[in-house]
C-alpha cells in the first residue's frame, strides 16, 4: 500500500517507484470501481441483453463501443486524464484529503466519549443510514460545483466531453478532484460523526466503511453506462428514488430542458426534493458538451490534454476578475 502522504519526501527515488508500481495496478481502475474488469464483464452483460431486446440493425460490438466514441479526440483525453489521476492518487496526493471516516470518529469520540455504549442498531442499517448521509451531501457538492463561478471551469472539463464512454468518469481535472474529496470529507465526516454521536451510538471503523458495498452494488448494476451512448432507464416510479444511466446522460445534455437535473449521484430523491429532477418518458436523442444558455453546442475549449488542464485555471481567474466564462454554469453564480 502506498505510503503515507507526509513520508513520501523522505523515500529514496527507487522506493518511490516500487510502491508506484505496487500501486498502480489496484489505482488505475479507480472511480469508485467502476472500471474493474468485473464491472465491465457485468456491463456487457447487461449490454447483451439489451441488444437482443432491442435488435439495433448492427454486430454487438459495432453497437457498444461505436468507432465515432472510441476513435476520436475526446475519448483519449479521458484516458490521459484518468491515467493522471491515477498516478496522483498512486503517490498519495488525494489521500491527503480523504479523511471522511476520521473525521466521523473523532467526532463521534467528542460528542459519545469513549465509555459511550456500542450502537445496537444492525450494521446493514448503519451502513445505509451513512450511504443517504454521504449522497445527501455528493448531491450538494455537485450541484454548487455548477453554480459557482470559481469551481464550474474545474468541474466543465468533465462535461466537455462530447462523447460519452466509461472512461468519461475519471475525466476529472485533478484541482477539481481535490476540491471535491476536500469539502465532500468534510461534509461526510462532520454529518456523519453527528449522526454517530448523537443518535447511532459508538461503531467501528469497518462499519462506517461498509458504505462502501452499497456504492459497489449499484456500480456492477449498471452505472458504468451512466457514461455511454446507451439508454437505459429504470423506469418512472424507480427513478425517483434512483438515478438511472439515461438520468444521468440526461444531466450531461447540451438542451436547455436539461440543464440544472439530475445532480444526484446514487439516489434521485435529493433531485426530487429540491426541484432538479428530470425523468424522461421515453428515449431521447442527446447531444453531449459544453453548451451556452440557448443549448447551442459551445466552441471546444478543452480540445487537447494541455487544455484540458490549463484553460480551467486561466477561467476561475477570469471569474476572480468579474469576466464572463467562455463557458457559463448552467445556473446563477452563489457568489
């Protein structure tokens, strides 16, 4: 496992590569799991069956991985970009700021104290309970990295991307990566630690991690097509309580119908509540991008790995500055 963050500058060069190498094979197939050859081998699966419903016109493998998404610009940024982020993650940087379930537990030491009695609720409950206070607060996190002016530019690298494939969920710019594991830590553990120490009672480390099953669960069932070309919805009723992959390319859309739904990253209740939620009736024809106020496809602006990673710093500047962004939040400005 890799070291701790704060040792790393007194590792000798050939250490640092060998637990580099130690690393990266379990790191590079990160974003929540999503990109493990189980969840792919599952994904297909799921793909076959909707082939064979859907009876497309064209060979399989024509129909899932389209020569137009795999062949083209945008799909390689999102490789070069996760494989950035992988090797970041792989030295430590991101640990840095994942400190949620410490967080929680010292919280919940100040507010229980160590003689407190163990909670008697069932551990599947805690960890469910965790799972709405975590989305609860990706949901939030998400939807202010929209509409403030000084975050969207890291956050737009993500929707710059004009083709959707699995790969589009690591197309992340790695400040926006921080900012994110930073407050959502915060947020996470704070809310949590509360909820510990006021109302559950004293767990264990291990049980506040058990959240971690119900991410794994929906990932394998089909969240790797959140980022593809094909549409699969749950269904009315199921999609308010969950976001299904066509919820989420529909957050992705460049048509103003769309614009400001679906924030929600595992549960669609959050987007019902507070009025962005956005269920399709039927299939929809989508186009993918960065996009003005009126829905017309804006100029790429993250064309190329470098810009991918530069234009964003040179917007929140211009946003410090009072300019308008090449590319607005899809809602007004917080600050």
């Amino acid at each position: 496992m890799p070291t701790a963050p704060t040792e790393l500058f007194r590792l000798d060069p050939a250490t640092l590569l060998e637990q580099f190498q130690q690393s990266l094979p379990i790191l590079m197939f990160g974003a929540n799991g999503r990109l493990t050859p189980f969840c792919f081998a599952i994904m297909l699966l799921i793909c076959a069956v909707l082939y064979l419903r859907r009876r497309p016109g064209e060979g399989f493998w024509r129909w899932v991985f389209p020569r137009k998404v795999y062949s083209g610009s945008s799909f390689w940024i999102d490789v070069k970009l996760m494989l950035l982020s992988s090797i970041l993650r792989a030295f430590g940087l991101f640990a840095l700021v994942g400190f949620a379930p410490l967080i929680t537990l010292a919280l919940q030491d100040a507010l229980a104290g160590d003689s407190a009695p163990d909670s008697t609720w069932a551990p599947l409950l805690i960890a469910a309970t965790l799972l709405v206070v975590t989305d609860f607060n990706g949901y939030w996190v998400h939807r202010v990295s929209h509409q403030w002016k000084r975050i969207w530019p890291f956050h737009a690298v993500h929707h710059s991307a004009e083709q959707l494939n699995p790969f589009t969920v690591a197309r992340k710019h790695p400040v926006y990566t921080l900012i994110v594991s930073f407050t959502g830590g915060i947020l996470v553990g704070v809310t949590q630690g509360l909820l510990l120490g006021l109302v559950i009672g004293r767990i264990d480390f291990t049980t506040i991690l058990g959240v971690n099953l119900f991410y794994y669960i929906f990932n394998v069932t089909g969240a790797n097509l959140r980022h593809t070309h094909i549409w699969l919805s749950y269904g009315r009723i199921l999609e308010h309580i969950l976001i299904s992959p066509a919820q989420h390319q529909v957050h992705h859309s460049i048509d103003p119908r769309h614009f400001n739904k679906n924030f929600g990253e595992v549960l669609a209740i959050w987007d019902w509540m507070f009025g962005s939620l956005y269920i399709p009736a039927g299939r929809e024809e989508l186009v993918f991008g960065l996009a003005d106020g009126t829905g017309k496809l804006a100029p790429q602006i993250h064309g190329t790995f470098t810009e991918a990673l530069v234009e964003p710093f040179r917007t929140a500047f211009l946003a410090k500055k009072g300019k308008p962004l090449a590319v607005p939040p899809r809602s007004g400005f917080l600050r």
